[in-house]
C-alpha cells in the first residue's frame, strides 16, 4: 500500500514539473546559427522563436511533446521529447536546395499573426540576391526601399521611413551603428551581400531593447563563417568584382569569414584617358572589406569578432597645373561580443563596440595645402539578457553605454614653412546611456502584450566653450573642463505592443511608440552627401522625440501567403533643419539651426507569398509627411520632402527550373517635394529669383520596370557551380526626374530673355550581366 502511494505521488510530481528545453538551431551545412527560428511544440500548442544569436528555451510540464522547427527556405525538422528533465537540444536544419525530397508543411502563422512583433519584416539573403539591380550590384538598402512605409529616390541609399529624415534610421551592423550607408556620394550602399545573413526592418512598435532614432531599426547580421567546410563565393559585374571566403578554424568549434568588394572604373577608364587630357591621372573608387571570427569554447560560452572597413576615394590631379586634390572618405567599425548561458532560461550578450566616420579633402597647389576634416566616432559597451520564465513570458532587460566624439568641419592648411592648425576645432563630447526592461507576455488564449521601458540619458561634456550673448553686442565665454557636464537631458520612452487572436489566421495588433534621438543628422541637400554632419544635443540643440501609434491585422493563408494591412500616426518634436538663406562654412553649424515639428500619417498594405516556384510580394503606401517651423516658410506647413501620396512596388520571382530563374520589379510613386522659384524679376539690372513656398511643386511620378534571368549551368563537378545574371534596369527607359534647374539664353537688352526649366534624370535604360561562383 505505502509502494502504490509513493509510486503516485512520483507521477503527481512529475506531471507538475516544469522542465526546459533550450540550444541552438543551425544551418546543417554551414553551422550558420539561424535568427527567428520558430519553435513549435504539440499539443501543447506553445512556441517561441530564436534570438538573434540562434539560442532559444522553452519550459513545459514534463510530458511527450513532438518538437519542429521552421525556416523559411529550409526543411522542417520534427522530434519527439520524452520531457522528464531539463533538456539541451540542439537543432540542425537541412537547407531546401541540398535535397529534392517532399518538404513537410508546418504552419508558420506563430511569426506573423501569434507575434506580438509589429511592423516588422525580414528578408532573406537569397531572396534579395534574386532581384534585378543596377550595374550588377546586389543592394540591400534598394530592397528595403520597396517595402510599405520606406520612401527613397533613385540614386540615393537613404530611406526615409514613415515622415522620417534619413539620420532617424538605426541602422546596424553585427551591433555597431552605421553613420554614414552609401558609396558613390548615396547611389549605392556599403553593405556586401556576399558577407550578409540577415536583414531585419522595424519601422513601427520599437522594442525597448532599441533606441537613439526616431523612425526605424535595420538590423543586419554578418555570416559567422561556416565551421563546416571551405567554402568561397564571388562574381564579376560591370563596375565592381567581389570574394568572399569562409570555413573552419576548428571544426564544429571555430570560423572565419572575410569578404572583400572592390570598383575598377578607375582602372578600365585609365588607359582611354590621353596624357594631354586635364583629367589625367583622377579617378574614383570604393572599396569594401568585411571580416569575422568566432570561437565557440563550449555550448554556454562563444566569442564572435566582427568588422566592416570601407572607403571612397576620389583624387583629381589637374595636367595643366599644379593643383591636386584628394577626397576620402568611409566607416570603420568592429564589434567584440560573448555570448554566455547562465542557466537553462537565462541567455546574456556583451558587446564592445567601436565605430569611426570619417571624411577628408586636401588639396595642394605650389606650395600651398589645405585640408578640411569631419567626422564622428563612439565606444559603446552593452549587455543585453534574455530570461526565458517559462512559455507565457519572455523578459528582456539590459543597458547600452556611447561616448560620442563629433568633428565638425575642421579645416588647417600650410604655405612654405607657415602653417595654420587650429587649437580648438569645435569638436565636442557626450555621454549616452540608456536601461531597459521589457516583457513579452501571453495573456489568455487571445491576448499577448509586448511591454517595455527605457530610460536614456545624453549628457554633452568638456572641453566645450560656449559663448554667451547679452544681447547688447557683448559675448562670454564659458569654458568646460574635460568630462565637465555642460547639458544633460533624460527621456523615458514607455514601448507597448497589444495582440488579438481572431482565430488561427489571423489576428489585430496596436502599438504605442515613444523615442528620442539625441544625434542629428543636418543637411543642406536632398541625399545623405558624405560632406552631411552629425551633431549632438547640446544648450542649445534640444533631442528629437516621437509618438508613433499603429494598428494592423494580420494574416497568414495556408502558410503560402501573408498579408497585412497597417495604419499609423506619427507625431516629432524638435526637428532640425538650416535656416533660409544657409551656406556651409567653418562656424559652429548649430548656430545657422531652426527648429520645428513635423507629423506624419498613412495606410500600408503588404502581400507577401514566400512558397512555390512562383514568390514575390506587393507593397502599397498612402501617406501625408508634413513640417512646420515658425523660421521657414511664414510658419505655414509645408510637405517633407519625401512626402508621397502613393507608393506601389511590385516584386515577382519565378523558378522555371533548377537552371532558369527570373524576376522583375515594378515602382510607381508619386513624385517629390520641392522648392523651385515661382517668379523672376530684375533687381538693379541683375535677374532674381523668387520663392514663395517650400517644397511647393511636384515632380511627375516615378516608375520603373526591372527583369532579370538568372542562368545556372549543369556543374561539371560538386565542387564548383557558377551561375550568369543577366539584368535590365528601367527597361523602357523612363526618364524619371531627379532635379529641375532653369536655363536661361538670349539677353534683356536684346529683349529675347527665355528662361525655362529643365529636367535631369539620371538612369536610362542600363542592361547588365553579372557572373557568379561558389567553390
């Protein structure tokens, strides 16, 4: 009898356990860890998802449960559990295009409509590598600019993300911020798809672990390199060739990566270039290299070393004279991170960060040189921790430390033996720190919450000597010691995400977004020009926040198409721009600053099908960007812009057969925004321009039509393919406006004045053929 009832009460605790199965999920193939891996569990009918280093835990009462694994593009993968202790398991997926064999189906509907993610959208590597692209050039930033909400121009890598400038993307690499995203003054980005594994857009409903921008997160991963096997790809394009190379330092333990893109304009232009020609001896290029290491001492502890250098150069070297002059500019940055599993729910990252932006001319005649120089650079130290407590909550919480140091133009220069270098070159210093906490709960069948909370702090610090007015024409100076505090400002930026379960399918999602960005970005033109400046906050210069509220529903049809449909309102504060009339020169730039507001409201519709031999999306914007500033424009609003009304991107890939793919694109846009003169008249003898309204003409529409094929031959052997793209960019050559100018012949006197303005456009048709190859 006492047997039977200690043999009972040994079920009763069993089955009132909780236990935990927690790893990794990885690419069989490479032993690439896998981000946003869903982890489905039956009939318990609860999941979670992979974080952004492949790690994920789950905790259930102890019982037999059939465990799969879903990827988009790879096989799922089904276990059975016996769960009667805590579990390390970890999960290797077979890549689709590895076997021909029947793909199981496993609902994916836990990604998008059981989420309490909104507004955020992940793309494929391969997809993007799919598309047809200018030049040859696959361009990550090109893609995301045909997604809901992003607004952009051709020949310009900026994104301008529901109302918002450029500067107010976060936009990482492996974690280091990115100043500065665009090679060939903006027309195309730094980012070598060759080196990339993952793109994530977030461009509403910012979680708590995020901050320091306004409008949205891009957040691309490098490869950690296969630990596998050697493995090298590359391809040769009309304007630039690129390689990269990765494999196993140790087996299943160690790996590198390294992936180098360069141009050779410069060099195919040269020899067609006469000795008597003035432009001799110049030319332009830009380089990338992208590098990572990464060890894995045991399955609690890995260390990862990553880091992307890249430069433009463009020198000029005039044959006639002395003059000569050479204008580089570029990013550095590196990333130290240690992953560390504390136990069976608690997962920490520790990231140093260093990240440097730099631009240069100098020019030299006869004896004489001068040099201008600007930049920022940051350290930055931050830990993030997962605590996965069990399958309704999975808490968030970390801290984010920068010490910024900004470089305005700072110009010197030399003539014989004198020299000119100034003392103090306006530079100045900051702190920025942040801590956050966030839950993401399920509530009931129905409901699941997304709550968080960070707190930031910015604080300008010595040496700083700011001048103060008593506005009488008399001028103190205050000076700051290093690290003296000159302003501190602190922001709390409450996140929250609800959800609403309809059924299976589909669901509601609403959030409520605050944000402050305490660095600026300031331009005097319409693109993202490597000569832009970063500023910070200061006395003077307060930081830019936001309100942005979202409502979507979502939903998933027979895990073959997803669709969503988004409403948001966006409200800035404290939004930056030059004064009228600004020309650059080498005073502090925040005294030429006006400030103002701006809001931004719309509707975005996305139909994403990812399964069959035909994919592709469509994204459909209408919206309203507005500005006001009581400096600019008789305090009246006026459009952003980039205020579009509509915006529609059509994407469409189609496998024919294991040799041919192809694919195409379609944009339409309504046009932009901009300020022309509405009137001209004589003002003692010389013609003047009017304006009377900012941005108050319209440049016609946009559109454009790209196809690409892509050809893969039979490959000889296993051990090298290579596969031939043949793309047109804007295949009826539509030329679609980039900026107007007025042209003006005969003369006043002769009484034949005709001015008339005068459109630019920049590409034509450009047919291009691109020969890749992996060994």
């Amino acid at each position: 009898m006492c047997m039977m009832i200690g043999c009972m009460l040994s079920v009763i605790v069993h089955a009132q356990s909780v236990y935990t199965i927690r790893g990794y999920v990885r690419d069989s193939v490479t032993g690439e860890s896998l981000i946003g891996a869903s982890i489905q569990l039956q009939p318990s009918a609860t999941g979670t998802v992979t974080n952004h280093y492949g790690f994920y835990s789950i905790s259930l009462p102890a019982g037999r449960y059939t465990l799969y694994a879903v990827v988009p593009g790879y096989h799922v993968d089904s276990l059975t559990i016996v769960l009667m202790h805590d579990v390390w398991l970890d999960i290797q997926l077979m890549p689709l295009h590895y076997t021909a064999q029947e793909v199981t189906i496993v609902s994916r509907a836990h990604d998008q409509v059981k989420s309490t993610e909104v507004s955020r959208i992940s793309l494929p590597i391969q997809e993007v590598k799919s598309l047809p692209v200018i030049a040859g050039e696959v361009d990550v930033l090109k893609t995301m600019q045909m997604l809901p909400g992003v607004q952009a121009s051709e020949g310009n890598t900026g994104l301008y993300v529901r109302g918002g400038n450029a500067d107010q993307n976060l936009i990482l690499l492996d974690e280091a911020p990115v100043y500065n995203t665009g090679h060939l003054f903006g027309f195309f980005s730094i980012f070598n798809a060759d080196a990339i594994k993952n793109v994530t857009l977030i461009k509403g409903g910012i979680p708590a672990n995020y901050g320091g921008r306004l409008s949205s997160v891009i957040d691309i991963s490098m490869k950690d390199g296969n630990n596998q096997q050697f493995h090298g790809e590359g391809g040769i394009g009309l304007i630039a060739s690129r390689l990269s190379l990765e494999g196993p330092i140790q087996k299943n333990k160690s790996s590198f990566m390294l992936a180098a893109r360069r141009t050779y304009v410069d060099v195919l232009v040269k020899p067609f270039v006469s000795k008597s020609s003035s432009f001799y001896g110049s030319g332009y290029y830009f380089y990338d290299l992208n590098a990572k290491l990464n060890e894995r001492f045991s399955d609690r502890d890995r260390l990862y070393l990553s880091t992307y250098l890249g430069r433009d150069v463009f020198h000029f070297r005039s044959s006639g004279s002395s003059f000569q002059a050479s204008i580089p500019w570029g990013n550095t940055t590196a990333t130290l991170r240690w992953n560390h599993v504390f136990n069976a729910r608690m997962f920490a990252n520790t990231s140093l960060i260093y990240n440097d932006y730099r631009f240069s001319f100098g020019a030299t005649q006869n004896n004489f040189t001068v040099g201008l120089n600007s930049g920022i650079h940051d350290w930055n130290l931050k830990t993030d921790v997962d605590d996965y407590l069990n399958p309704h909550h999975h808490l968030q919480f970390g801290y984010n430390y920068i010490f910024h140091t900004f470089q305005p133009s700072t110009a010197s220069g030399r003539s014989d033996t004198a020299s000119f270098k100034p003392a103090n070159p306006m530079k100045k210093y900051a702190h920025e720190a942040a801590v956050y906490l966030l839950d993401d709960m399920q509530v009931g069948e129905r409901w699941g919450l997304n709550a968080g909370l960070r707190y930031s702090l910015f604080q300008q610090v010595g040496p700083y000597i700011r001048v103060q007015s008593d506005g009488n024409g008399h001028d103190d100076s205050i000076y700051y010691h290093r690290l003296q505090p000159v302003k501190t400002y602190m922001q709390l930026e409450p996140r929250l995400i609800a959800r609403f379960t309809l059924n299976s399918h589909a669901s509601l999602k609403a959030s409520i977004t605050r944000t402050a960005q305490y660095i600026h970005l300031v331009s005097n033109s319409g693109t993202t020009l490597p000569t832009d400046l970063w500023v910070p906050s200061t006395y003077r210069v307060k930081p830019q926040t936001s309100w942005e509220y979202t409502l979507g529903y979502f939903l998933n049809l027979h895990d073959v198409w997803e669709a969503s449909f988004e409403i948001y309102d966006r409200q800035m504060n404290h939004q930056i721009e030059f004064a009228e009339g600004y020309t650059p020169s080498l005073e502090d730039p925040e005294n030429s600053f006006v400030f103002g507001k701006g809001w931004s409201y719309g509707s975005e519709l996305f139909i994403h099908k990812q399964k069959g031999k035909f994919t592709g999306w469509l994204s459909y914007t209408l919206s309203w960007t507005w500005r006001r500033f009581p400096a600019l424009n008789n305090g009246a609003k006026y459009p952003a812009r980039f205020d579009r009304r509509h915006d529609l991107d059509i994407v469409l890939n189609y496998r024919f057969n294991d040799r041919w793919h192809f694919s195409a694109d379609f944009v339409f846009a309504t046009g932009n925004a901009v300020t022309i003169p509405d009137r001209f008249y004589l003002m003692e003898g010389t013609l003047t321009q009017a304006y009377t309204r900012i941005n108050g003409y319209r440049m016609k529409p946009y559109n454009r039509l790209d196809i690409a094929a892509v050809y893969t031959p039979k490959p000889k052997n296993h051990r090298f393919h290579h596969s031939w793209m043949f793309s047109i960019y804007n295949v009826y050559s539509r030329l679609n406006p980039y900026f107007i100018y007025f042209d003006q012949t005969g003369g006043l006197l002769q009484g034949n004045l005709k001015i008339q303005a005068k459109q630019v456009s920049l590409f034509p048709i450009i047919p291009s053929v691109t020969w890749n190859f992996s060994f």
